[in-house]
C-alpha cells in the first residue's frame, strides 16, 4: 500500500510526504531526494513506487516512463502552471487547448510518449486531456 500525509498546518500549505506499508505491516515515509512535496501514487508489479513530487524549486514532477521522459507541472513567474516534458535533455512547456488562467499539469506519460494530465478552462472547470506524440 501507498500513499500520502500531512500534518494540519503542511496540509493547508499543500505540503505532503509519500508513504509505503510493507506486507508486515512497516510504514515507512518518505520524500524523493530534493523534494519538498511528494505523494506515492502506487505500488507497480516490479515493487517500485510511483507518484508526483515538488522540487525546492517549485516545479512539480508528476510522471516518467521506462525510456526516461519526465513529465510534470512547473509554476512561473505569474503564478500560472503550466505542464512540462523533459525529454533527452530537453524542456517543452505546453498548455492545452482551452487552459485557462488556472493552468495545467501534466500527470503521466507512458512508454509511448502519450502523455495524460489535467487543465483548468477559462471558468475554472476541470479537465483531462490526452497529448500524443
């Protein structure tokens, strides 16, 4: 099993940290190194744990693949998210079609390069989007 925590004050603040619980009952917390945030999505068939985290930099990390692609959502300097594929060394920031003011945040990308995420339209109603290579 795996999850997230927070304590109140953290939790208000959108501070969490990741968490896994053995097959004996261990738990046992966590953060990835550098991250100031983190939340354990789920536990894959291979044993590793796979979620989302922010760096001491603000910028979220959301997903990765086997071939290396990382996908996420960074802030800038407007306050404005906006989701992000890091890729053979090379930063693409995009939005959706349809992103509003709130942003939006990539979530996964799978060994295809079909990335998945959210995006907040111009009234603020929430969305899924699929991005293909």
């Amino acid at each position: 099993m795996s999850g997230f925590s927070c304590a109140v004050a953290s939790c208000l603040s959108g501070i969490t940290h990741s968490f896994v619980v053995s097959k004996k009952g261990v738990f046992t917390s966590f953060d990835p190194p550098g991250a100031i945030s983190s939340l354990a999505a789920t536990v894959i068939p291979s044993g590793a744990v796979v979620g989302a985290y922010t760096d001491s930099g603000g910028v979220g990390h959301g997903g990765s693949n086997p071939e290396g692609d990382s996908v996420g959502e960074y802030i800038d300097t407007a306050g404005v998210a906006h989701s992000f594929l890091l890729s053979n060394g090379v930063f693409r920031s995009f939005d959706p079609p349809g992103t509003g003011p709130n942003g939006s945040d990539a979530t996964g990308i799978n060994p295809g390069g079909v990335i998945v995420g959210l995006f907040a339209d111009a009234l603020g109603a929430v969305h899924g989007f699929i991005r293909t290579p």
